[in-house]
C-alpha cells in the first residue's frame, strides 16, 4: 500500500483519462488523514478545472451556505475532505437543447477512489452531492434523486445525500422547498458539532 503522499502525488499526476478531457487533466481534490466530514460530489467544473480549487464556484458558495461554514473552515484539508466521483473537469454536452457538464470518467473511482478512503479513518458524516455519488455509495441507481435525498433519514447521520447545488437546480429547489426547511437546519448543526464550531449564520 502506497503511503498517504505518495498516493496523493499518483492521483495528482494521473493520466489515466488524457485521451477524453477537453481541457486536459487537472485532478482537483482535497484529502488529509484527519478530515472529519467527506464531500462526494460528481467533478470539477471548467471554472474548478482553472482555477484548480475544489467548488471554487456558484455551487461552491450556496454548499458552504448549506452547511453553515466559512470558506476558510471549507477549504481546511483536516476538518473537510473533498473527492469527486471523478477528479478531472469531463467537458460539456454538446448538441441542440444540451447544456451542462458530461458525466464523471467512469476510470476515475474504480482507478483511486477505495485508496483514498482507507486513508479517512476520522470521517463522522459523508456528503452525496448529486445523483453520480449517491448510485455509487448508496447502490440506489432505481431511486431517482428526489427518493433518494427523501429518504435521508435512512442514512442519517453517518451519510447525507443531497442535491447538487448547482444553479441548474433552482427550478428542483423552488419546487422541494422541504429541503431547506426541513434538512438544512439538521445537516448545519451537525457539521457544526463534529467540527466543534460555532454556528455562522451566512
């Protein structure tokens, strides 16, 4: 078993899925031993990809307001472990009435993801942004995302699954208002108290 900086230096270096990326690979990830919570997303952005900052976006900004924390707590490696479902920005859907991103590179998890996880022996809750993440840790691909992030209180509170929160989901936002209402408030005390912090109010 590769040692904890040599195994970061693989991923950071990994080619694996060159010959697909658009952009080229730029695997974007935060990882340390001590973290306490995981963020399971689906992968970078393009605005992610150049900048090279996990959520360093419009997604990023309303996650943080979910869980209640600053940017500095978010971007600190022992308290927050962030790993996507796929560690590299996968190119756009192109084609009449397409928009957004195209699915994580399957290579990726199968490639790293087991690996970096034996190295997160201190996470309490997980976070499954979107529905990428939540068919490959929950097995749950015949539930669609809104039956799945229902079902929460089966999870809770070691796993938390969520919805992606993109702009794209306004409108899945606007019309699941129980979401806010009903987990937010839940999901921030407890990161709150695993991180023995204070509650901000953003």
């Amino acid at each position: 078993m590769a040692t904890f900086s040599d195994l970061v230096k693989e991923v950071s270096a990994c080619r694996l899925c060159e010959a697909h990326l658009p952009l080229g690979p730029r695997p974007v990830f935060q990882v340390n031993p001590k973290a306490r919570i995981l963020i399971a997303g689906q992968a970078p952005g393009k605005k992610v990809h150049l900048s090279g900052v996990p959520f360093d976006d419009a997604s990023g900004d309303r996650l943080r307001n979910w869980l209640g924390i600053t940017r500095e707590v978010f971007y600190d490696a022992e308290k927050i472990a962030i790993l996507p479902m796929g560690f590299c920005f996968p190119g756009s859907r192109k084609g009449a009435g397409k928009s957004g991103d195209l699915p994580p590179r399957s290579e990726c998890a199968p490639a790293w993801r087991d690996q970096l996880l034996a190295y997160l022996p201190n996470i309490e809750v997980t976070l499954l942004v979107g529905a990428y993440a939540q068919n490959y840790h929950l097995q749950v691909k015949s539930r669609t995302l809104t039956e799945t992030v229902k079902a929460w209180q089966s999870y809770w509170p070691s796993i938390l699954p969520l919805p992606h929160p993109s702009p794209r989901n306004n409108i899945w936002l606007s019309r699941n208002p129980w979401f806010e209402e009903e987990i937010i408030p839940v999901l921030r005390q407890h990161v709150s108290d695993v991180l023995n912090l204070k509650p901000v109010v953003l």
